[in-house]
C-alpha cells in the first residue's frame, strides 16, 4: 500500500486480557516508531526500530508492554494484562530512516483501544 | 533536556483571518522541525519540515514555517484560515545525529468560526 496501514483500527477489550496491534509501515522505510496518544493529550514516544532491532526501548510504560519487528516490514505492539489506563490511539509512523537522510515520519490511522 | 513547547492549548480565528501557532524547542543538537495536523478521527498528516537551508519552510495547504534559531522557535502561519483548517496542530523536533527520538508538543487545538 502507500501509506502506513495499522489493525485493527478499534479493540475493545476487557481488564487483564493481553492485546497485539500490528503496523505495516511503507515498504522501503527502514524505521518504525510506536506512540501513543490518550484522549486530548500529545504523543508520547513508546519504542523505536531501526530494522528489526530496538536502540530504543525508553518510552515503553511498563514491562507489560513489548513490541517486536521482523526484518524491515511488519511490527506488533503487544499488551499484557491490558488496564483501563492503557485506554488510548496507538499510532505508527514510519521513516525511511537515519542513513538515507530522511527522518521525516508518516503516521499510521492509529489503532483505538478501549478496556473496559 | 530536549522537549518541544506549545503554549497555547486552544486557539479561536475567524476565517479569513490570519493565523500564527506558536512552537519552541530546547534540542541540544541541530534540529529536524515537523509541524502534523491531525483532523478529528483522522491520523497525522505531515504539513511541512525543516532539515536545512532556507529558514522560510512552504508546506501544504497554504501554511509556512519559520525557522528562528536565536529564539528555537518554528512557528506556524497562514494567511487566511478556512473552515477547513479546524484541527489540532503538533510540532515535533528530533535529530539525525543523536538517535531518533522524536519529541512532540502536547498540540494546539484550532478552532475556526465562521
């Protein structure tokens, strides 16, 4: 596709339960980043790939949270034991990254997650 | 510490009326500035960038960005606001050269009436 495609595009889930929201960023770009974004507030940074490894893990809220990437392509967030404070967007962006120059990020639709 | 200020939270124009939304960064390498407008329910959309060169930045739909570096701003300005342009505004500032962490503002809220 063209852009930065994220699913699903809503989650509702229940307290305790775990969740994984997947990004497929713009075939080419080598880094992906994760955010997230809770109602009316700014983005706040959550993890970094460079290729498929994570110079940067700083953002993620607890140990609960985990993401992974394979190769240059696909990356999951993945949640455990979801709370109601994990409520929020999920956004993706994608670069085409450090080495060609360009960091200029393009986002995602975002994935609504919603626990209840 | 790097971070990115925006100090007004919520803005009201008319339309027609001229508009500046205000950006300050505090980054200890030389800056990349972004300015993203994202519409209710919508994701963020990259409106212009600063790299390098020209510090008069032309983005899309009409606005412009000035990079001041004696004042580390990067404010945004159109000359004449549409309905259209109600949405919030996010600056963000990151850097080739000391990782890739991006720091966003916390936005500015635009409201446009009529």
């Amino acid at each position: 596709g063209a852009g930065v495609s994220q699913s699903p595009s809503n989650k509702v889930t229940e307290k305790g339960k775990d969740v994984e929201l997947r990004c497929d960023p713009i075939s080419g770009h080598t880094a992906l980043y994760w955010y997230r974004q809770r109602l009316g507030q700014g983005l706040e940074f959550l993890i970094y790939f460079q290729g498929n490894s994570a110079p940067d893990k700083s953002g993620l809220p607890s140990d609960r949270f985990s993401a992974e990437r394979t190769g240059e392509s696909v990356s999951t967030l993945t949640i455990q034991r979801t709370q109601q404070e994990d409520s929020a967007v999920y956004l993706c962006a994608s670069s085409l990254g450090r080495l060609a120059g360009d960091e200029t990020q393009y986002f995602g639709p975002g994935t609504r997650l919603l626990v209840l | 510490a790097q971070s990115v200020t925006q100090p007004d939270i919520h803005i009201t124009v008319s339309e027609g009326a001229s508009l500046e939304l205000r950006c300050n960064y505090s980054y200890g390498a030389t800056p990349y500035l972004f300015w993203y407008v994202q519409s209710p329910g919508q994701g963020l959309q990259l409106l212009l960038k600063y790299f390098s060169g020209d510090t008069l930045v032309q983005g899309i739909k009409g606005f412009e960005a000035e990079f001041k570096r004696s004042q580390s701003s990067f404010n945004l300005r159109k000359p004449s606001v549409h309905w259209s342009d109600a949405a919030e505004y996010f600056c963000a500032v990151g850097a080739l050269n000391t990782g890739n962490q991006f720091y966003f503002g916390t936005g500015t809220s635009l409201t446009v009436i009529p």
